[in-house]
C-alpha cells in the first residue's frame, strides 16, 4: 500500500529534479504518473526475470489524477520497465532511459546496501571514448566504445591488454557502461591491484551487413554469432590494434559477453584460440544445449590440449534465472569429467539482469592477464 509516512528517496536513475520512483528502505519502490484523462496505468517490469516482480502492477488513481502504486521488496540493481496508459507502452517521463528492448527504455536504478564496486569513487578514472571506423565485414560505419586505463595518456609507450565485452539482445554498444558501469566496475579494481590496468573495447554485437533479415531464436543468435566473429576478427581488432597501445597477441586479450554477447563471446572465443586466450560468458544461453563432444570443432575432446591452449574459461549465471542457472551446472559437472579447467561463479538472489552481470565483471576481470 502506499504509505506517505514513509517517503523514501528519489532513484538515482530519476531525471534531473524528478521526484519519483522512489526508494524505500526495504527496498519497495513507488512509481508515480500525473494522467488525469487515462483510465489505467500500470507498471510494467521488463522480461520475465527481473528484479522488479512479476507484474504489471496496477498504480491507483487519486482525486487530482495522480496515479501511484508501490511495489513488494524488489532486488536491487538497475532494471527495466515501462507504463502502461491505457494499454499503451509509453516510457516514464520521470526515469532516464537506456537502450533496452531494441529501443529506449525506463530503467530505475535500486541501491544494494554495502555495496559499492560499481559506483563513481575518489579513484583514478579512465575514459571512455567513441571510435567510428568502417567495417568491410557489414559495409558500414560502425562506433565502438573504448575504455582506457587511467594512466592510458601518461604512461608513454606502455602497451595494454585488451577485453573485447559483448552486451545482450535488445542493447547496444553503450550497454557495459551506461547499464554495467563496467568503466567504474574497472577503476575501482586498477585503483585496488585487484586487476590488471586494461583496454575494454565495447561493440554492437548486431554485425550481418544491412542486406540481411532480423530476428530472435536459436538460428539468429547463431548468425549473428557467425557474423560478429567474422567483424571482429576481419576488422574490429585490427583496428584497434592499429589505433591504440595495445598488447597484440593471444595472451593478452580476451573476449566476454553477457545473454547473447555470451555467445557470440564463447562462439568467437573458442573458434579462435589462436587470437583469444582467455573468454567469459555471463548468462549463456549456450550453456543449456552446449554438447561438448562436437562443440567447437571438438575442441573440449582433447582436455590436455584445451588446457595449455585456454588460459581461462570462466561462465556465470545469477542463480534465480533458473533454466540458464541449471544449464550453468550441468555443464559445469560435464566439463569436469572431461577435464576441462574452467571456473563458475553465480550471482546469488539475481536473474537475467543487469546486477547478475555487474557482479560477473567485477569477479572475472581480476582473472585475466595474470602468469
């Protein structure tokens, strides 16, 4: 119920001024909509594993044509959601939006208490700069999003391993930083030594030239997953080895993603370990299905070789997106009667979101490049 004794704080993810969502301190959240003509409004959470619940929840109208409505205890982390006025998915003009969906989408951001590995520290920052080239793999103009290390224009000569990260369905090449905040994720672990100083090189994981159809399913994930590995290796990574002050060889790059930047991570990254040595995947849909006999050329049937060849294969899940979840463990039990070295990590209490993936880049960047 909506309780004015109780006011809680504006989300960090409201616009400038806004004075809802609000925050409470058992982590309800009361959304707020001035619509005096409308009929119904509802609260809408994105997907269906979320950290918002299992909606839409209806918000009740008072005499001045505001609707309110405050929702159970939520998990904390940024999450996704939209109105619905009268049926009609509108964004909340009070929230910032993200790219999400396939377009822009409310997100309201809700705090973790202790928790501050993410936010913006008295730390050395890096930069996070927006690099247009052309790409003969898709016939276009594409912009990747680059972070470099704080000490990137100080350090002369100095050359930097590389971490190619994959962002999911629906997002874009701003995901890891305006979501992820995997630039502060970074700075804070370089100012620790709990990382290694590191280039983090974001792109669109939608590469198939502009002739080619959409989609969803297995087989599209599988096309664009053929089709960014193609980018990435055709024209991404040569580009950025010539632009920046990179350490270019397998031993010092990696490549991650989370939901669908999983797999195109795991499909590039195993595919290619002559230029990759050390691949992530956060909540991989793969990792249901995965049959490690014929994967990858049967890369997993020779575990010695994998072994000296991968220097790290690490996969996460947060452990309420349960088929993902249970599809983490059933591979984990597969690789290790087979062999194969590899790490697991689940993010306790979350599902297919964005705090599940924070928490996966916070553990598995302290991994890489290390003898």
């Amino acid at each position: 119920m909506n309780n004015e004794s109780d006011q809680g704080v504006p989300a960090s993810s409201n616009v400038r001024g806004a004075e809802y969502p609000r925050i409470h301190d058992d982590l309800r959240v009361t959304f707020r909509l001035e619509a005096p003509t409308a009929q119904r409004v509802q609260v809408q959470p994105g997907g269906d594993e979320n950290g918002l619940g299992a909606g839409p929840f209806d918000m009740a109208r008072d005499a001045a044509g505001v609707w309110r409505v405050t929702t159970p205890p939520v998990v904390p982390g940024l999450h996704y959601y939209w109105l619905l006025v009268d049926g009609v998915a509108v964004n909340d003009p009070a929230s910032e939006t993200y790219f999400g969906y396939g377009k822009q989408t409310s997100c309201v951001e809700v705090p973790e208490e202790g928790v501050d590995f993410y936010a913006i520290q008295d730390v050395p920052h890096g930069e996070v700069r927006a690099r247009w080239y052309f790409a003969q793999a898709t016939g276009a103009w594409r912009r990747a999003y680059v972070y470099t290390p704080p000490d990137y224009d100080t350090a002369g000569s100095r050359r930097y391993p590389v971490l190619y990260l994959q962002h999911g369905m629906g997002e874009d090449e701003r995901g890891w930083t305006a979501q992820g905040r995997a630039n502060f994720i970074l700075d804070n672990l370089i100012a620790a030594g709990r990382a290694a100083p590191m280039i983090l090189v974001m792109d669109s994981g939608y590469a198939m030239p502009r002739e080619a159809g959409a989609g969803f399913g297995p087989s599209f994930i599988q096309q664009i997953s053929e089709a960014f590995s193609k980018l990435a290796l055709q024209d991404l990574i040569p580009m950025i080895d010539a632009t920046y002050r990179t350490l270019a060889h397998r031993e010092q790059r990696a490549i991650a993603g989370l939901s669908m930047g999983a797999r195109q991570a795991l499909h590039t990254g195993l595919s290619h370990t002559d230029t990759f040595a050390w691949i992530g995947a956060f909540s991989g849909p793969v990792l249901e299905s995965l049959d490690l006999q014929t994967a990858y050329s049967g890369l997993f049937r020779d575990a010695e070789a994998f072994n000296r060849q991968v220097r790290l294969l690490w996969l996460s899940a947060g452990s309420v997106e349960t088929r993902i979840d249970q599809g983490l463990q059933r591979l984990h039990e597969a690789l290790d009667q087979m062999g194969i070295a590899h790490e697991i990590y689940r993010s306790a209490g979350t599902a297919h979101e964005w705090q599940t993936w924070r928490r996966s880049l916070h553990a598995f960047a302290p991994r890489l490049f290390r003898a």
